[in-house]
C-alpha cells in the first residue's frame, strides 16, 4: 500500500502507451496533509499500520515512529484536468529533504519507465521542501525546475557509485533532465522568480475530496487515508483522460490483469507467519528445561488474567473442536474437579458462564502471553509486531491442547487466535496511551496560561 506499487505503474504503462506524445507530458506534484495518529491491527496483511512508512526508505529509527503526515506524490499532466497518484507514504513530521528528494527521483524514474514525461516537480515552497531543493543543488536564489545538472549528477552518482536498482537504466532519464535543464535555463531567465513553486489545484482537489471524504472529521486518521486514498488512486487510474479515446472498461481490464503484487505480498507473509507457527509446534513437542520464573512485574499480566483469557478464548473457540468430542475434552476442565477449591471458586467468580480452562490450555495462553509480553518490553508497537512475538513463543508439551489426531491444528488454531487478540489489543492500549498523553500535554498547556 506505501511506497510505490509496480502494479500501479504496470497498469498505468498500458494506460499511456495508448496515448499522443503531447498527452504524456506533465508535473510530478507533492503534497501532505496532517492526519491523526493512531495505530491498528490488520489482520489480513498481519501487521499494524499507522506508524512511519516511507517505503524502501523506512529506518530502522523510525519505523516505531507513529505517523501523523501523509504525503502523496502524484503526476499531473499539463493537458486536461486529471491527475494520477504515484505513491503514499506516512511520516512523523515533514519527510526530510534527503529522503524526498529519493522519494521524487525514484517517482521520476518510475514514470518515465512507465512512458510518461516528467517535465517538473511542483511543490509549496515550504521550509522542508527547501531542503529537498538544496538537496539537488537548487536554492532560492537560483529557482529552477528539478531537472538541474545537479540531479542529472544525482541519478549518475545513485547509479553508478550506490548501484540504486531502480536507476539501472537511467541514463535516457539523466540525458533527458540534462536537456530540460538547458530549456529550463532558458525559460527561467527574466521569467517570474519562484515561479515553479507554486501550488496546483489538482492536487489541492486530491486532498480536498479526501477531507470531504473523512467528513465530518477534517483529518483522517492513517487507516481511513489509507482506504481514501486507494479508493481515489485506483479511481484515477481507471478513468480515461478528458477527450481520450480510450475507454475505462479497457482500463479496469488492465487493472485485474495486472499482477497482483500487493496480493501477493500479503500471502507470503501469511504462509511465512504460517511457517514459523509450524515449526515451532514441530520441534517443541517435548519438556523444555526448567526455565527460570518469569517476573511478573515486567508486565501488568496476573495470573488470574491469563486464567480469564485462557477461558474466553476456550468460550469463543470451541468451534475450532467442535466436531471432536475428544479434542472439547482436553480444552475444558471439569467443573466437579475440585482438587483445588480455592482456584475453583476463583474461576468460577471470574469466568461466570464460560468453561473453566483446562491445565493444558492455561499453560499454552500463558505461553503466548508472555511472548507478547517480551516483546512489548523490548519494543513499541511497529508493523511487523506479530512475526517479533513469534521469535519469543517458546511452547512446550505441557501446551497442546487437541486429541491425538488434532493436536497439532487445534493448538495453532488458539495460538493464532489469542495472538491475534493481543495484536488488536496492543494497537487499542497505544492509542490510549496516546490519548493519555494527549489530554495531559491540553490540561498542562491550559494550566500553563492560567
Ligand atoms: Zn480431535
């Protein structure tokens, strides 16, 4: 979804094949909008979403970070009113210059792969977008379009000294820009200064419909952009330019046509998460040795807790055994089983109508917890969360639940699915804790002025 998709520039290459010359020219425009910070689970792609999202150009750094700007690159062509996006990316503050002027190089050169012809990149003139031009080597009293000698430069040195894969063959694209430059040169002198820095309606009709869309609320937050922004992407990627001859049919044909590769990613990760899961159950089937008591102040998790969540997730996954009266048996405990009264009156005070969880099931939720747990010691929410908890599961035999014949699926069924209640929760105690601070930071501010 963040970055730039091939797809995208798969479907958008068959697009403009079919267009005149004339047709293909236009800006790259950039703009951002601020959207509220917050994080979420999802559960197709299995992973969390909101944080800092540049793409490739993620850092290690950052990508904790959760992201309150969104920024979207799009192409505008000088012919007619009709813009495509190109790519999404989500930031904790502005996106610094160096990584935009990545960002716009590889747009660029994307673009041009995909038959377009990129002869200017508009942006405000803001503080931030000023670096990026000092970054090609543009200041303002020098205003010029992005197609200096010095990205010409840039594209040669990313290439040639930093093997950058994208600029492999850009070496049209670097005689291409050295020729703008010299027509630039040429239009820009006694031209209005700063001319080029000026804002485009397209792209304030971008964000425009997508405030529209999140109304009532003026900024969206990372997942409602998301979708906004998907929705209006592909829309303008199957709507045919104004007075072409091509039709939007033959432009959504080409969109299912196109491989999937944002599918695809999505079911590698799933078989990947799938794979770890298995392994894990194959090779730990036996005791673990003694392990040392884990400190139950390192989180806020009781014991009683995890008896609780042993028995709603009993409660709510008895469908997974449902056809096995064997495998109900080893996930439930008998409530007559009173070899300890005190507990017994415990769980039946906290689990009200739900089953009461068996020994097995108790250990194997305890054992996911804990995973989790070591890992939100160790680190903040970020996207690939779930596969972090996975490198901390340590499962032995007392875990498995299941009879003989199904062991191995109904305890990965629980697995996966307390796991992925914990991933949901971890998102929701984020933002609260968000809110927390939020609302501290208000009550300080007002007191402050008091
Ligand atoms: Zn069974």
């Amino acid at each position: 979804m963040y970055g730039y998709q091939d797809t995208l520039f798969e479907v958008l290459g068959k697009k403009v094949a079919k267009w005149s010359e004339a047709e293909k020219h236009g800006s790259i425009v950039i703009d951002e909008m601020t959207i509220i910070p917050g994080v979420g689970f999802e559960r197709s792609t299995l992973q969390h979403v909101g944080m800092t999202n540049l793409g490739k150009y993620t850092s290690h750094s950052t990508k904790e970070e959760i992201a309150d700007h969104a920024l979207v690159v799009m192409f505008q062509p000088f012919q007619g009113k009709w813009h495509q996006s190109l790519g999404c990316f989500l930031s904790k503050g502005n996106v610094k210059g160096d990584t935009l002027a990545k960002l716009i190089l590889e747009g660029i050169t994307l673009s041009e792969d995909a038959g377009l012809r990129v002869d200017a990149v508009i942006c405000d003139g803001a503080r931030w977008n000023k670096n990026m031009w000092e970054e090609f080597g543009i200041t303002e009293t020098s205003p010029s379009c992005v197609f200096g000698n010095a990205t010409a430069k840039g594209i040669q040195w990313y290439r040639e000294k930093k093997q950058v894969s994208q600029l492999q063959n850009s070496q049209a694209t670097q005689a291409f820009i050295e020729r703008i430059d010299r027509l630039a040169h040429a239009m820009n002198s006694g031209g209005p200064k700063g001319a080029l820095w000026d804002g485009s309606e397209e792209e304030k009709q971008f964000f425009g419909n997508i405030r529209r869309m999140a109304a009532p609320n003026p900024h969206p937050d990372a997942k409602l952009f998301a979708q906004l922004y998907r929705l209006l992407s592909v829309y303008s990627l199957v709507s045919p330019p104004k007075g072409s001859n091509v039709s939007g049919v033959s432009n959504v044909e080409a969109l299912v046509n196109a491989k999937d590769t944002a599918g695809e990613e999505i079911s590698e990760r799933q078989e990947e998460f799938n794979r770890i899961l298995d392994e894990i159950l194959e090779y730990e089937q036996f005791p673990l040795p003694v392990q040392e008591e884990h400190n139950y102040d390192k989180s806020t998790t009781e014991k009683y807790l995890i008896n609780f969540m042993a028995g709603f997730t009993c409660h709510r996954q008895k469908k997974i055994a449902k056809n096995c009266q064997e495998c109900l048996k080893t996930l439930t405990k008998d409530r007559e089983d009173t070899t300890n009264v005190d507990s017994w009156t415990l769980m039946k005070e906290i689990h009200g109508g739900y089953s009461i969880p068996s020994d097995a099931l108790v250990s194997l939720i305890k054992a996911v917890e804990f995973a989790v747990c070591d890992t939100m010691s160790t680190s903040d929410v970020h996207q690939d969360m779930i596969f972090t908890s996975l490198k901390f599961l340590k499962i032995d035999v007392s875990c498995f639940v299941g009879c003989l014949d199904h062991t191995h699926d109904v305890t990965k069924a629980l697995v996966k699915y307390y796991l992925f209640t914990r991933m949901f929760f971890a998102a929701d105690m984020k933002n609260a804790e968000m809110a927390r601070k939020k609302e501290r930071n208000e009550q300080f501010a007002k007191q402050s002025k008091l």
